[in-house]
C-alpha cells in the first residue's frame, strides 16, 4: 500500500503528544502559508486579486489570523463567523458574506460591518427594504448554472441545490437593483467542492465571465468583482494528485482576457473562496490506540470519534492514516479503525491495510485541516476534541482546548421542582 508523507514532522508529533492529551487536531503553520503564497503567485497577474478563506473550514482565530496575514480575507455563511471576522478588526471588503435562508439579523449584521454581500435569492432585496434595512452600496448576486454544469459528490448536481439564482433569475435582479441607484456590481458562483480537475475551474471562469459580459451588454452594468468560489480539492488518497494551481490560475487569465477585456468591459477584480487546499493537507487528528478487537474481522479502537472528524462516516471520506513509528513495518494486518459512539458508522477506515497495531499506539489520520474539528458535533454526549498549531519556529501552541463536561452541561435548564 502506498504511504502518505507526514507534513509534520515525526518528532514534532510526538512532541506534542507529551505536550497535549490525545486526540487532538494539530496544525502546520508553514505549511499553511506556503498554500497561501502559491495560490497569490499563480493570481498575481489578476488585479487586486483576493482569495477569502472560507471560515467554515477552519474556524479559529489562530488559524484565520494565519491567511489574513497573508493577504487573505473572510468568506463567511454565518452569524457566528461575521463575528469572528469582527473580533479580528475586519470589515469592508475583508468580508465576504455568502450564505442562504438568511435571517434578517444576520444581513443587518453584515450591513454594520459593511460587508460584501452575495444575495442568494434576488426576492431578498425587496424583503430587506421591507424589514428597514437599507441595501448595500455593491449589489452581487449567487449563480446556479442547474443544468448546465455537473456538480460532484460533496456539494451535488446545481439543478439540484438550494443555493443561488437562475441566470434568468440574475437578468432580473440586476435590473431592479440598477433600477433603484445601484452603480455597484458583484457576481458570485460556487459549484463544486473538493474538485481536482484543474480544468473544471477554468471552465467555471469561462462560465461566469460569459455571463458577466452577457449582462454587462444587456444591462450596461459594470462588475467590481468576479467571485469564482472556491472547491479545489486535495490528495486524499496517497495515488491521488495535487491540483495544478498554476494551470487553474492560467487558464483563468485566458479566460478572463477572452470574455472581459476582449470585450472593452472595465477589468474586475478577480476572487476566490478557497479554504480546504490551504489548511487541509495542514492538519491532522493525532489519537491513540485503546483496544484491538476480533469478531468477523479486526478491528481498532481509538481515542478520537466521528464526532471529532465526521467525513469518513458521512459520506465515506477517505483519510489515510498513519502509525506512527511503523512506517518500515509492513502493511500485514488489516483493520476498520473506529472510534466509541454508538452508530456503526463510526468508523475512519474499513478493512484498511496497515502495520499490527497495539494499546497506546499513536495514529495520525491525514488531511483534516479542514473540514474536521468545525464539523465536531456532541452526540453521545462526546466532548469535542481540542486544537494545537506547531509555528513555524518550531513552538507548539494550544488555540482551543478540548471540550469539558461544564461545557456540555452549561446549557441545561434544570427542571423545576
């Protein structure tokens, strides 16, 4: 079986087990700002280009405060997250704000920090005027293409989801915003999630700047900014390959050159929403083996659960993992690794190759730097597991603590008596 190598190093893991009780997720500095950095390089030609990390990846301050130092913004779906994004002093076009089923609360709040705002229905604007709340100076609306795009397994077919607006639906909206006094432009796609063909991206980019030219000729709109979404995807499986950032971000400015500047329109900004390739392959979810155990087929049972890595018993992500000291040992013994709530899909790998295992071994399950500790749920009454970042000058630091008892308790009502 093909191996994975450990972005963190060995040493360094082990190193923080002594520091921290497992499990935990742990997280490399460096190697989050080198995705950073490469994915500005391959943008650098589009001007003033901007990549908001989507929040609901890795929702941490430290980690956020990682991609803003690197030039990024906040691409936020929630209350909570514009919050975030508040506390870290952020505001104007540092925010984006996409979500959908929005609360009036929630847009009010995003007004006070002057946000971006990508309206997922164009019956929005009319409802917030009702609501007095005053609209945004820039109007951008969300695309779902239906039809003539395919979607992928995570986010489903467009014609199927309940995110953004028909392109009928879009000639519409733009219309009536321009109709009240807006001079102010955006348009917003996202149609795929976790994708590695680079070439899907730039077919999205030939898409949406189509459509952005076909309105600027039909409505006399210019764009400000062109948000492509995010999606690009990582290696999950050890054959699997890297995107091609470079390709992506050339064949964008093809792209872009062909449909915007070909045809005389003013050049917007390009945007990107991208989160799972930047923190992804940066973390990982460090547990320890408590029990092996054999029935109709072998199994390992550790100290982490689907409650803090929910992917693999979701939709049966895979993630590799990792034992660690036991890389020259043959992979001989096969396994379900499982964690100890009580659902059968508790499960991080099914009849997966790896070396003998024993009690306190450590395991290190790959690639769950996003998408992991932000899906942790309570079910079972299981505490959430905490976060630990190794800097890069080598310091390890704690930027959430594992979850208590008082903290799940902290909600309850007592009952009267």
């Amino acid at each position: 079986m093909q191996h994975k190598h450990l972005l963190i190093a060995p040493d360094d893991i082990s190193r923080a087990v002594e520091q921290y009780r497992t499990p935990f997720h742990l997280y490399d500095e460096a190697g989050i700002r080198a995705a950073v950095r490469r994915l500005n390089a391959a943008f650098a030609w589009a001007p003033n280009f901007r990549n908001y990390f989507a929040v609901k990846a890795t929702p941490n301050p430290a980690i956020l405060d990682i991609v803003v130092s690197e030039g990024c913004g906040l691409d936020c779906s929630s209350f909570t997250e514009l919050i975030m994004a508040a506390r870290m002093d952020l505001r104007g076009d540092a925010v984006m704000f996409t979500s959908n089923n929005t609360p009036v609360d929630e847009y009010r709040f995003a007004r006070k920090l002057d946000a971006c705002i990508n309206f997922d229905d164009i019956g929005h604007l009319d409802w917030l005027l009702d609501q007095d709340v005053a609209l945004p100076e820039l109007i951008s609306f969300r695309y779902n293409p239906g039809a003539d795009r395919e979607g992928n397994t995570i986010i489903g077919r467009p014609a199927e989801a309940k995110f953004g607006a028909t392109r009928a639906q879009l000639h519409q909206g733009y219309a009536a915003a321009k109709a009240r006094g807006t001079t102010r432009f955006g348009l917003h796609t996202m149609v795929a999630s976790n994708e590695r063909n680079a070439d899907y991206f730039v077919t999205t980019a030939d898409m949406l700047f189509g459509l952005a030219g076909e309105l600027h000729d039909a409505l006399g709109i210019e764009f400000e900014y062109i948000n492509l979404g995010g999606g690009i995807g990582i290696p999950y499986r050890p054959e699997d390959e890297a995107v091609d950032i470079e390709r992506i971000g050339a064949g964008v400015q093809r792209a872009y050159t062909e449909h915007l500047i070909a045809r005389g329109m003013r050049p917007p900004r390009v945007v990107l929403e991208c989160g799972r390739v930047l923190t992804g392959p940066a973390g990982m979810l460090v547990t320890t083996v408590r029990h092996a155990k054999s029935t109709y087929r072998n199994y390992v049972g550790v100290d982490a659960s689907m409650a803090d890595l929910m992917r693999p018993g979701m939709y049966g992500a895979y993630h590799h993992i990792t034992v660690l000291g036991a890389t020259p040992q043959p992979d001989d013994a096969r396994y379900d690794v499982v964690g100890s709530l009580c659902e059968n899909n508790d499960k991080f790998a099914i009849d997966r190759p790896l070396p003998a295992v024993a009690s306190g071994d450590i395991m290190v399950i790959h690639d769950t730097g996003a998408h992991g500790r932000a899906m942790g749920f309570n079910y079972n009454g299981k505490l959430r597991c905490g976060e630990v970042l190794l800097r890069s000058d080598g310091r390890l630091q704690l930027i959430r603590r594992a979850e208590s008892i008082d903290d799940l308790f902290a909600t309850l009502v007592e009952p009267e008596a």
